[in-house]
C-alpha cells in the first residue's frame, strides 16, 4: 500500500485537503480583488492600454504618412478581390452557358434550310422518275412542252 493510497482512506486527510484547497481559493480570489483594487495596479493597467493605443495611432499615421496601405485595409481589399473574383466567375459561366445556347440556335436555325433542301432534292428525284414514267407510257420521249412554256428537260434512263 503506497502513502497516497494511505491518504485517500483517511477521511481526516481527506478533510484537511478540502480545507486547505478551499483556502487557497479564498486567497487566490482575496488577492486577486486586492490588485484591481490597488490604485498603482490600476494605474499602470491604464498606462499600457493608453500606450497601446497611442502606438496603433502612431502606426496608423507612419502609414498613411508614407502612403501604404494598413494590415487592415490590406485584408478588406483581399475579400473585395476575393469577392470580384467569385462574381466574374459567375459571368463566366453565364457567358459559357449563353454560348452553348447560341450554338444550339444556330443549330436548330439551320437545321429547316437543310431540311427543305433535302425535301427539295427528293420531290426532283420524284418529278424525274414521272417524267420517264410518262415518256414511256407515250413511247415517245417527251420533246415539246406545254404551249407557251418551255420544254422541259426529261433526263433518260
């Protein structure tokens, strides 16, 4: 059995401990109350924060004396680029979005035109197979038109 193992079991130890423990508690607080109350103490707490205080002025004024900026400004400016830097991704991303648009447009615009044309080379196609399905009908190969327009052309084959 060791000696704290002795101490623990001994509620009169255990007692004094408490006792003493709470005391020093006491006096800690008691002096504690006695420095902010004590007129040097306070004195001197004033002093520091006033010298404190003078030397952020004296800073300030060194900066803008020389024209540079202070931490402070500094770091305002860092979140306003920060900032501007977010928004023009934004317009970058809209602008990609626009184009991806306007590409489907120009798609989609020129996607009747080659429609029509497709529609067109296929009705030829068709006017020339019943043009050589009438010239073989006839037996003849159609020569002369309708009268007063001109004669059209049947391909052969």
């Amino acid at each position: 059995m060791s000696s704290t193992d002795h101490f623990s079991d001994d509620p009169e130890q255990a007692g004094l401990r408490k006792r003493i423990a709470g005391g020093a508690e006491d006096a800690i607080g008691r002096l504690a109350d006695d420095l902010i109350e004590n007129p040097a103490i306070n004195s001197a707490l004033s002093r520091a924060f006033s010298a404190r205080e003078k030397i952020a002025q004296a800073q300030q004024s060194a900066m803008d004396a020389l024209n540079l900026p202070s931490a402070s400004e500094l770091e305002k400016l860092g979140r306003r680029l920060r900032t501007i830097s977010q928004r023009l991704e934004e317009v970058e991303d809209a602008v990609d979005k626009i184009g991806v648009r306007m590409e489907t447009l120009s798609d989609e615009t020129r996607a009747p035109g080659a429609k029509l044309s497709d529609q067109l080379d296929r009705i030829e196609t068709r006017l020339e197979q019943l043009g050589r399905d009438v010239a073989t009908l006839r037996g003849t190969e159609v020569t002369q038109g309708v009268p007063g327009e001109p004669p059209a052309i049947v391909p052969e084959g």
